[in-house]
C-alpha cells in the first residue's frame, strides 16, 4: 500500500513539473536569414501573388523554392516591404538598428558603425538571449573578410562572421579557423569557384556553420538569436554544380522593360548609362549610340548590344542558380529546426539588404528606386502567434524589423522611443492599429521616395521632374503620373508626409535645398 501511495505521489509530482514546464517555456528563438541582392520575383510565394506578366519577368523560366514557400504559406509574407536605402552598409546598418541609414551615420558603403549604437543583438543579450552571427556583416567599412571582427555589434559567438566580399569557396585552416578557400597565384583570396562542391561552397559552408551553433542550443536553458548572412545571389554571378547547369540562357528572356536607349524625358536615376554622381549633367545629354552604352553594374563600355544581352542572360541562370542553392540550404535549416524540436518555437524571418534588376530598364544590381532594386522579400514564419497564409499588403522598410521582432518576442525591457522603426506586428498578427499607416519612405545617396502600397513619388537632387508611380495601373513603372490632375490629391498628400518625414528625422537628402524646393510646389 505504501508503495502504491509514493507511486500515485511521484506521478503527481511528476504532471506538476511538466505542467509547470511547459506554463513557463522560454522565448522564442529567433533566426534572421539575409540573402545579399536578392530580387523577390525569384521566390514562388511572391510569384504567386502577382500577375503573369509580373511574375515571370524572365519568361517561363523560374527558380522553385518550396522551402522559402513552406515559410510563407505557414507564416505571412509583405508584398510591399523596402529596404530602406537600396545598398549592402545603409539597409543593413537600418535593420540591425532600427534606425535610418543616415541617423546613424551610414549613408553609403564603407562606413563604420558606431560602437555605442544598440542594435537588436545587444538588446537580446540583455535580455537573456544567446546571440551568433554566421556569415556577411558588412558594417565595419572596407576590410574583406576581417573573419571575426573586435567588436561585433552584440553577437557573443562571432567565429564565422565575416564583415565584406561575396567568397564562392571557404575552409576551415589546420589551426580550425575560418577561410577563403580560393586564392590567385598571389595567394591573395579571390572569388573564383575553385572546384567549390556542396561542402565547401559560400552558401553551403556557412549553412553547416550555422547549424552547427543550432545544434549547440538544442538542450540551452537561453533562447537564442542567430543570423545566417548569405553573400549570394550578389554578383559575381556564378556557382557550383550542379546548380550551374539547371538553367539554359536560350531559355531566358529580357524583361520588357529592358531597354539600352537614353530617355531624355526620364529622371537622373533612370537611365542606364547614368552614375549621377558622376554626371550631374546627365538631364540635359542627348541620346547616345547603344554601342558606347556603359553601365553602372558590371557591363563595361564597349560592349555591343548584343554581347550585353547574352552576357545578361547568361547571368540570369547563375543567379537563379544561387537562389536554388539558397533555398534548399534553407530546407535544410529548417529540418534540422524540426528534428532539434525547436522549431516550433522559433520566429523564422527572411528577407534580404536590397533587390538586383537582372536587366530591368538596361539595368542591373540596385540603387535606384524601382521594385526590383528597392523592394526586399520578408516572410515572418511563428506557428505560435502568426496564422497561415497571412499576407500583408502595406508598406514598411527594413528600419521597422528591430522593434517588430521585439514585439513578437515580448521583450518588454525595451525603450521603443531608442528607435525610429515601427512595430508592424499588428499587421502580421492580422489586427489593424490606427497609428500604423501603410507609408514608408526609402532614401538613397541623391534621391529620396515615400512609398505606399500603391504608390511612389520619388525627387532626387538633379532637379529632374518628381515622378508619381502608380503600381496598380502601371506596375512596370513606366509612367508618370504627376502631371495627371486625377492624381493632385495624393501627390499632395504623398509630398506633405515625406517632408515631415524629412524634417522629423533629419534626412539631409529630402531637406536638400532642390528637393524641398519642388515639394514646396507639390504641396
């Protein structure tokens, strides 16, 4: 009887425990996946939610990516999110600290971060979070690599951080360090592929790197916090087998808008041939001959037409390569979460700094404003508060992720005022919140745009004319709309908000004398 007693005791005691456990279950981890120029029109998930036209920019060639799919379709994916300056050090530097590029003295690659800045890191850790980086930092100007920087914004394991470069091949030394692994006859680290294969490749590398610090917080009392930085798909536009020869160029079309031909009706930042700072008198040239076409991505001068075309093309299915390897590198991450059983317990956000044109308006890579330079991808996957299939149509830029992330994580011991993102979480929790408006604004070293969902009005400093963009009827964004009286009313509205935009955070581009000049007209 005695025995039967302690028995039902320990079984008691026993439920108490777990139920106790399972009431007081730690925070969520959180993993931030960061792709490097990456265009959202190569992920099914954004496909699906655009027109044919609009989704298969590059004819019926596209890139299947059933694991960045399976986060979105289980999570919430944002139609309309904006890095807030289209380039690696500023978008960066505004995720990481939920301030503006230029509040925080990072308005251009090769500056460096302020150590006394807090970034999301530093505020985890604070909070009781372990905090590793794997992969890209580029935030400490221009040493490339700089494997395991001095200081490193709040990441406590750092090992296989990196700050610049976009390596195809890397390797662990005798000593067990970190490595490029291809170097020119110099020895000097290159970025040829080298024979790079399934271990050694970038993205490969880094992903077993990252499940390596996974695997080592499987049994953690710590919530963790990691960030996985891949350095593709940014040129240079190669990678390794097999992925190198799952897509034909003879199967890549050009997008429609693809376009060589100098516009002199068409603002600074539109033509292909343009680096405004530069050629600030670039408005007033006249048509050149495509044959001296020169590009400020990697087309060189001389090249004819058709050498850019075919040169285009075939870097289209390199890069459609590197998503593929991207995405079932993430299937992996994401099985790996599953079989630790911490996945259901881990907020899974992906997104990248910027987009790449890939040939849009004879352009490619980033910089400018149009969707494919200055959007970015970002899927929210957290079973535990964000229902299936939530889709956000309303704008936000990369600035809002800090204080977003925090709120889903309910950590409390954070002064929102220390910020100037916004926390968007009620959106992808399917709840509206008056003080949120779907408004954004996204600035680059000499243009400036405020943004809704529909809408862009974008001025830059060569006094060219303001362009109104309505995404609804005209989503290759080939029209202005500024001088059509039906739309009088949003452009004022739309110059009203981006000059108190300006003026409440100190943008020095939009209260540039030239471009307050013309919202003054505007409003």
């Amino acid at each position: 009887m005695n025995y039967l007693l302690k028995l039902l005791f320990l079984l008691v005691l026993f439920l108490k425990v777990g139920l106790f456990s399972s009431s007081a279950q730690k925070k969520p981890n959180l993993l931030y996946i960061i792709t490097d120029e990456h265009n959202f029109r190569t992920i099914g998930a954004y496909r699906e939610l655009l027109s044919k036209e609009e989704a298969f920019m590059w004819g019926s060639t596209v890139v299947e990516t059933p694991n960045l799919d399976y986060l979105a379709h289980n999570g919430a994916i944002l139609t309309s999110m904006y890095a807030a300056s289209p380039s690696c050090t500023p978008s960066r530097a505004a995720m990481f600290t939920g301030s503006y590029p230029h509040t925080v003295k990072m308005p251009k690659n090769g500056y460096v971060l302020d150590h006394n800045i807090a970034t999301l890191a530093d505020v985890l850790v604070e909070n009781g979070y372990e905090t590793g980086y794997t992969g890209k930092l580029h935030l400490i100007g221009h040493p490339k690599p700089n494997w395991s920087p001095e200081y490193s914004y709040g990441f406590q394991h750092k090992k296989y951080m990196f700050n610049g470069g976009h390596w195809k091949k890397f390797e662990l030394d005798n000593l067990g360090n970190p490595k490029v692994g291809s170097v020119n006859a110099k020895g000097e680290p290159n970025t040829k592929l080298n024979g790079a294969d399934e271990k050694s490749f970038a993205t490969d590398w880094l992903t077993d790197r990252a499940l390596e610090f996974i695997d080592s917080k499987k049994d953690s009392k710590a919530p963790f916090f990691q960030v996985i930085s891949f350095p593709d798909p940014h040129t240079n536009n190669t990678v390794r087998a097999p992925y190198d020869t799952m897509y034909n160029s003879k199967d890549i079309e050009l997008p429609k808008t693809f376009s060589l031909t100098f516009d002199t009706d068409k603002p600074g930042w539109w033509n292909p041939e343009l680096d405004f700072a530069a050629n600030k008198k670039s408005n007033k040239k006249k048509k050149k001959d495509e044959n001296e076409h020169t590009d400020s991505g990697k087309f060189k001068k001389g090249y004819t037409p058709e050498k850019i075309k075919t040169k285009l093309k075939s870097d289209i299915t390199q890069y459609f390569g590197m998503v593929k390897c991207i995405d079932d590198n993430i299937g992996k991450i994401i099985h790996r979460l599953k079989k630790n059983g911490q996945l259901e317990n881990t907020i899974i956000i992906f997104s990248s700094d910027h987009g790449d044109l890939l040939g849009e308006y004879g352009r490619d890579n980033k910089g400018v404003p149009q969707e494919g330079s200055a959007k970015i991808p970002f899927i929210v996957y957290y079973p535990n508060l964000i229902k299936p299939g939530t889709i956000v149509n309303k704008a936000a830029n990369n600035t809002d992720l800090m204080d977003t992330a925090l709120a889903l994580m309910d950590v409390t011991d954070f002064d929102p005022n220390t910020t100037e993102g916004r926390d968007i979480s009620p959106w992808l929790l399917g709840k509206e919140k008056e003080s949120l408006e779907d408004i954004t604004f996204v600035t680059y070293q000499w243009w400036t745009a405020v943004i809704t969902d529909r809408y862009k009005l974008i001025l830059d400093k060569g006094m060219t004319k303001p362009w109104l963009i309505d995404l609804e009827k005209n989503p290759d964004e080939l029209t202005n709309f500024i001088d059509d009286q039906a739309y009088q009313p949003i452009v004022k509205k739309l110059a009203k908000a981006l000059k108190e935009y300006g003026k409440k955070h100190k943008d020095p581009v939009v209260l540039d004398a030239k471009i307050n000049s013309q919202l003054n007209k505007l409003i």
